[in-house]
C-alpha cells in the first residue's frame, strides 16, 4: 500500500511536471494558447507545487498524512482539469477555427466533474470510498495525458513548420510562422507585431 501510494504521488508530480515543460517549451506564442496567460502560469506553478508537497509529505510518512494528501490531491485535480481545458481549447481551436461559447461551457463542466465527484466519493462513508475515488482518479488522470499528449504532438508539428520555414523557405509555411513570431516578439517586449511581419519573410526565403 505504501509502495502505490508512493508511486501515485511521484507521478502525479512528474506528469505535472511534463505540462509545465510542454507549455514552456511550446513554439507557439502562449497568448494563441490562452486569452489570460498569466493566470494560466499562475495555475500551472500551483499544480506543480500542489503535487509536489503531497509527494514529499507520503515518502516522510503516510500514515499520517494520508489523509491531508489525499484532499490536496483531489483538489488540485481541479487546477489540472483547468490546464487541460487550455491545452483542449486551443488544440480545437486550431483545428477548427474557432470554438463557439457552448462548446466551451461543456467542456469545461465535464472537466470539473471528475475531481468534484471523486472529492465526494473519498470523503463519502462507502466502504471503499478510497478505491472508488482512485479508479475516477486514474480514468481522469488517462483522459489528461491524451490531451498533454496531443498538445505535445501539435507542439512538434508547429515547430517542424518552423524550421521548414527557416531551412528550406517553404513559403507555405509562412503564413502560419509569422503570426506567431509577431505574437512571441511582443509577449518578450521585443520588436512590434508590424517589424517582424516584415522581417520574417526575409527568413523564409532564405
């Protein structure tokens, strides 16, 4: 029991960790991912730290803190659900050209649901209340690692149109880098959106 519960909060910390690195990494402007992106680093540091402090608290000694890190767990599942909705939003987005309110408003219940229901279920008097909210836990916790994972593939894919763009002067390819390089350069405070419009091109035809 305390070799799973040690292995859960580990990973849960590392997984974490990953979506951290593929928004930091992304080669796409994190304004085209989300409309308020301070509020989605803020969201991002507190998952790591909330899966983070649980990790440590269960190798120090789990009998006693099971509990407590359990509820952090269970809470911050929100905070990844919020991530996730990003990740799913802007991957949409991409693809379709745009998201209507609707569509956003279901997704973003269903991605509530999960860890509001598994919060009920552990602190609910059933016998194995524990086990029910870990196998929700898990069925969310899949569900989010396709999403981070599809996130990561249209990553590779934004950044292979860049470097085509860069090597080879694929034209075609330009009109999806310069906005994001126009985005980028303002989200770093450095050339406006008009410069490097300009000077992008330039790159390409290289």
């Amino acid at each position: 029991d305390q070799a799973f519960h040690r292995a859960e909060f580990v990973a849960s910390f590392f997984y974490a960790c990953i979506e951290a690195f593929s928004l930091v990494y992304t080669p796409r402007a994190i304004s085209s991912i989300s409309s308020q992106p301070m509020l989605l680093r803020m969201v991002l540091f507190f998952d790591v730290a909330a899966t983070f402090i649980p990790a440590v608290l269960v190798i120090a000694n789990l009998e006693i803190f099971e509990v407590t890190v359990h509820e952090i767990e269970f809470l911050n599942e929100l905070m990844m659900a919020f991530v996730n909705l990003v990740f799913f939003k802007s991957l949409l987005r991409r693809r379709r050209g745009g998201l209507d309110a609707n569509a956003a408003w279901r997704a973003g219940a269903l991605a509530c649901v999960a860890p509001v229901v598994q919060l009920g279920v552990y602190n609910s008097p059933l016998e194995r209340g524990e086990q029910y909210a870990h196998f929700i836990e898990f069925t969310f916790g899949a569900v989010a690692a396709f999403v981070t994972f599809w996130f990561t593939l249209d990553n590779w894919s934004a950044a292979e149109e860049e470097l085509r763009c860069i090597k080879y002067g694929a034209l075609e390819s330009c009109a999806v880098c310069l906005p994001n390089h126009a985005l980028k350069k303002s989200e770093i405070g450095g050339s406006s959106a008009h410069s490097s419009k300009v000077a992008a091109p330039s790159v390409c035809r290289t």
